[in-house]
C-alpha cells in the first residue's frame, strides 16, 4: 500500500487505499453501525502505473487519485447507485501530465488534495515542485469534466510530497523533497513562509492543530517540530525516540491532546503537554557533556550585556558561549584534536572556565578574549589518564579546582587567591589569576602505580564540602571517599550504593548522590551517614542540581526523566519526560529554567514554576495561548491591545458564543419574531 486516505463523511466512513500494483480499494463500514470493521467494497483498476496519491472530496463525492502511469484519474458514484447502501464508483476523467522535457523521464503527480467551497479545486503538486489548479468547467452538470487553471511555477526544487490545505486560515502547505516546507496563500498563492529541515533531511509529514494555530512537522530521522507559521521559530523541535527512526505519518487526537505518530515499525501515541515551552537547542554535533547557566548579575560587569547566558561543552571537543535571550552563541572555542574535552566547571573568582581531558590534561579557558592555557605540573605528578570530573573548591580565600580520574587520583589545583592585589584588579578586570599550580595529589588507590587502571577504582565525580574542608568523591566502586584538603587526611567512607556514582550535589548539612544503580541517596555529612533513598528513575541517574532558592533538588538520568524533589517529604513534585538520554542539568535562577544536556547533541530549555525555582524570578510556563486568548477577547470589546510576538490567526467563531456581534443577535432577534 502507497497511499491510503479516510472521509468520515461519506457513508458512514469510507477508506480509499492505493498500492504498487495499480489499483485503488474502496472500504466502507457497516451502515448500520453493528460493526466498526472496514470491508472490502470495489477495486479501481484504471491505472497502469504504482499509485502515488489520493484525495476524495466529500463535498462532490469524488476520488481523485494520481499514478506514475502520468496520469490524473477521477471517480465519480454511477449514476444510479448515489442512494444505495455501498458506493459503487466509475472513472470519468483522465488527465495526462504534459511533459515539460526532464530528461525524458516525464511528469507525474505526486500529491493530492481537494479545495472546497464555493468553487470547487483539485490542487496536484508535482515531480517538478509545482502545483497545479483544477477546476470543474461545468460543477452540477452530467458530463463533469475538470480542466487546469493555472500552474504555480517553481515552489520547490524537488518533488512535492504533500500538499495541507487549511481552510479556516486559507493556508497551502506543501512539503519536497528539497528539505522545505512552503506556506502559501490558497487565493493567490504568495508565499508568506518557508521553513528548511534543520536536520538536513526531508519532512515527512505536516498537520495543523486546529486549536493552538500551530503547524506539526515530521522528519525522517525522527524529529517533531511544532511551528507558529508566522515567527517561523519552533516552539518545539526533537526526537521523539532515543534512537533514530523515520517517521511516516502523524495524526492529532485533539479531544485527548494526543499525537499518534506512526513509524516504519510501530504507531505510538505522545500526550502534548503545552504551556512549558520547552524546546531543543541545537548547536553542538556531539553528545552534551555539561552545561553551565549564568544570570547577568553571576557575569562580571566588563563583561555582561545584562542579559543572562549560559556555557556548553560537547563531546564534538568544542566549548560554547550562549546568549539565552535569542540562543545565538557568542563564543565557539575548540580543543586541541589529541586532547579531547571530558568535563567541565565554571571557575565563579576567576571567571574562567576548567576543561579536564582524555589525555589527563587540565585547561583553563577565558571566554571574553578566547585564549586558553594548559595547567603545568612535574611529570610524575598530575594526571597520565582521563580526566573524568573537575569542581571549584574553596578555602580560606583561596579558589582551588578539583579533578580527578581513571586512576583514582584527585588532583588539588590553586587557581586564585583573594588579596588585595585581587581586589584592585578586579575592580578593572575579571579576576586575577596567581600563577596556577597543582598543590598537591591524593592517591586514593594505593599500591598502585599512575597510569595502571584497576576495575572499580576509576572516580567519575568529586565535589567539596566547604563547611567541612572535604572533598567527596565517587565512581565505580560505589563507594563514596572523603578526603581532607588542607591535611590530606583520609576521614572515611560512604556506603550504600550498588553501582557506580556518576554525580553529586551538596546543601550544608546533607550531600546526594546519583548512581547506576538508578537512585539517588541522601547523606549525613556531620555523621557520614546515609539517610534516605530516591528511586523513581527507571534507568541510570546522571547528573543531580540542588536549588537553593527553593530548597528542591533535581535530577536527570538516561530514562529521559527530570524529576523534581521537596527534600523535606523527599518525594517527587513535579516530573518531565522526554525522549533523550540526558546528561547534566543546569539552572537559570532569576529566568526559572532549567538547562539539560542531553547524549542526542542538543540542550533542553525547560521552564519551571516559580515556586520549585525561586519565587521572586519570572513565569515562563504561563499558557501563551490563553493570554493571547485574552487579548483577542479584549480587542473585541475595542480595547486597545498590543499583541508584542504572539500575534497568531484565531477565529473569530471561538469567541462568538461569549462576545456574540451585536449586527448578528439584531438579525437573530427579527427573525425569531417575525417566526412568531
């Protein structure tokens, strides 16, 4: 089958499909409605050809269908038989496709699709890019017959593979095979939007919601964008699967909010859960290996545009600097190619950033003037493998950085120091940087030489507990060791785990950890006890973000969940869910978004309530579509609105019940007398 298409409204539902051996199957359900099964009811054999599209206009009750035989072919019910219980159709029309010389290979029609009205159209897109028009010479005659009316020259480069009419806005979309979709005027036929695959790949189906105004796009590597036409922006865009997988078809359930998405395998069904403008930054061609957000008043004042940012690293050896009022990155910085990037952290006294590296490197990168150095130390000293985690550390003034490795070293690195030759320079300049030097090493696998990796010694995450001058630090021995850093003192262990620990975060009293082991474990710090378990995450937990504003704690993992905690209940009061192996999580505390990395390259914008994140920061979960709602309700009783970006095209039937136009309740009011 190539092609199948369905009408509701005739005889009681009626499917029409095509197939590769040339014919058309007409299916209809009992009439009677004992039964919601589809039975087979006529075949159109009239093509030669693989049928390529079909269309069925209610309206006239004709089926129009399009082969690659060249041809054109309508059906009309015989005449006769328009009242019986099953249809029985006729074809009355062929229309050969005129060859415009394409390598002798010809012209075929490779979309359909039916305009209705007052003026009946069948619109064909084309294997040129163009879309043809036809009309009906005589509508309510007998010998119907349709002929062209004008032909759209080069709207696509490529073969048209759909074509959607929206009638309630008198919009045309169509979608090639050139990897655009076009939006056009169904009067005029004027483009008023062209929207390119950003994957570099064809769509490969469109739907319009009816009820938000938006347009639904698919692709063939999976991907779901969700389009206001007229910003030309998605207020949504990514994969839906984990793994890639083409998409054939979508279809919107809009009573349950509900999309079903049907795949070359499968047909699955999503909830779309609006309201929290979540969408996919894409920038990076490597899986996401931390993000870092910064508030404008967290940027130096040299070099803050008041507006906030955020910092990105990616396995494609990259580092990347954001502006997030229009995600357009400012800064792109790339690592040497034999020292690819492994981790990062933001350094808040020095205002540098700190790579570690799979060759053990450590550098510290400034982003305002794009340089970068490579922290030196003896040669048997520091890192001779990869460098798997690094943490700003503080103590006495002094700014240190944490890292550690597959060997099980922790490496103690002084970055900065406050005095008063830092506070004259800062006031002028960013920070002071004292000479950086390793100051000392912690060998946390005894017996052992450097450079000799030992299964379930390697540490995947270090963090410092400042109330206690400790360094905490984890991996797969699902152990957690706490080390002193002025005295080098081994002070104990953590246990509880039963797989690696990927991540940390810390709150005073109490540190959280996330495992393989798919939970998150609560810790007495005082005491060096285990408190609580959080098992929710169904697959590895990755990356955990402790929200001081609020006193929540968040975390991520690779079953694509964002779960948000109350760490009083320790329960879950608000969870996420996407189709993404995530990675880290950051956060945007004035703007209540948090950041999330994901393996799929991309970085997730996701908004939260005020009241998870901090209370005095802004709302970006409000229902856009409500407000501007709203405003359209405002701007009906002739109050003066401003629309600012929403402006989208409501009808004016939604608010007719509640704002009924005064000239029509006039008009319903005489005739309902004069019926009296």
């Amino acid at each position: 089958i190539t092609c199948l298409v369905y009408e509701e409204k005739l005889y009681n539902g009626v499917i029409v499909s095509g197939s590769a051996d040339g014919k058309l199957k007409v299916w209809v359900r009992d009439p009677e409605g004992n039964s919601d099964k589809y039975k087979y009811n006529q075949s159109l054999v009239e093509h030669s050809g693989t049928i390529l599209a079909v269309a069925v206009s209610s309206q006239i009750n004709i089926i129009a269908s399009s082969s690659t035989d060249k041809t054109v072919r309508l059906y009309k019910v015989q005449p006769g038989r328009e009242f019986f219980m099953y249809p029985f159709y006729i074809c009355f029309q062929s229309i050969a496709q005129v060859s415009r010389d394409v390598g002798g290979m010809g012209v075929w029609v490779s979309s359909l699709i039916w305009k209705e009205g007052d003026e009946v159209q069948l619109l064909a897109g084309d294997s040129l890019g163009c879309i043809k028009i036809y009309k009906p010479k005589n509508l309510w005659k007998e010998n119907l017959q349709f002929e062209l009316s004008s032909d759209s020259q080069n709207v696509h480069r490529l073969i048209i593979s759909q074509l959607l009419l929206v009638p309630q806005e008198n919009f045309v979309f169509s979608l090639s095979y050139d990897q655009s979709l076009k939006g056009l005027d169904a009067t005029n036929g004027s483009e008023f939007v062209c929207l390119w695959n950003q994957n570099r790949c064809f769509y490969t189906s469109a739907i319009w919601d009816i009820t938000n105004h938006e347009l639904i796009l698919s692709d063939e590597r999976g991907y779901i964008g969700v389009y206001n036409v007229y910003h030309e922006k998605p207020t949504f865009w990514g994969s839906l699967f984990q793994e890639e997988r083409k998409i054939i078809g979508l279809a919107l359930r809009e009573e349950k909010k509900e999309l079903v998405v049907a795949t070359e395998t499968s047909i699955e069904l999503f909830y779309m859960r609006r309201g929290q403008n979540s969408q996919d930054i894409q920038g990076h061609d490597g899986p996401i290996i931390k993000v870092h957000g910064q508030e404008a008043y967290q940027i130096h004042r040299l070099h803050s545009n008041d507006k906030p940012r955020f910092i990105s690293t990616s396995m494609d050896n990259t580092i990347k600097v954001w502006n997030f009022s229009d995600l357009s990155i400012l800064v792109s910085m790339n690592a040497p190619q034999r020292a690819e990037i492994s981790c990062m952290c933001y350094l808040t006294l020095s205002s540098l950033i700190a790579t570690g590296h799979e060759n053990g490197a450590i550098m510290l990168w400034n982003p305002e003037i794009q340089e970068k150095i490579r922290l030196r130390c003896e040669p048997d000293q520091g890192h001779r493998n990869t460098v798997t985690a690094v943490s700003q550390a503080y103590s006495k003034d002094i700014e240190f950085l944490l890292s550690v490795d597959y060997d099980g070293l922790i490496c103690i690195w002084e970055i900065t120091e406050k005095n008063d030759a830092y506070r004259q320079a800062s006031e002028g300049s960013s920070g002071i940087t004292v000479f950086p030097s390793l100051r000392n090493t912690i060998r946390t696998t005894k017996n052992r030489n450097i450079g000799e990796s030992e299964t379930g010694h390697e540490l995947f995450c270090v963090i410092f507990d400042e109330n206690r001058r400790n360094i905490l630090a984890g991996g797969n021995s699902s152990e957690i060791q706490v080390w002193n850093i002025m005295s080098l003192d081994f002070v104990g262990k953590l246990r509880g785990h039963t797989d690696a620990i990927n991540a940390f975060a810390i709150e005073q009293n109490f540190l959280y950890s996330g495992s393989d082991d798919k939970t998150i474990k609560v810790w007495d710090l005082e005491n060096l006890l285990p408190l609580y378990t959080l098992s929710k995450h169904t697959l590895p937990v990755r990356d955990l973000l402790f929200i001081y504003e609020s006193g929540h704690l968040v975390t991520c993992g690779n079953d694509g969940k964002i779960i948000i905690w109350n760490t009083q209940t320790m329960e879950p009061v608000k969870t996420f869910e996407r189709n993404n192996h995530l990675s880290t999580l950051s956060f945007l505390c004035i703007q209540n978004i948090l950041l999330v990395g994901t393996e799929q390259n991309t970085i997730l914008t996701v908004p939260i309530e005020p009241y998870l994140g901090n209370i005095n920061g802004e709302d970006h979960t409000v229902d856009k579509n409500k407000i501007h709602l709203e405003k359209k309700k405002k701007q009906k009783r002739g109050e003066l609105v401003e629309f600012d970006d929403d402006t989208r095209s409501i009808l004016s039937e939604e608010l007719a019940e509640e704002y009924p136009d005064p000239a029509e309740e006039l008009l319903k009011k005489l005739v309902t007398r004069d019926k009296k």
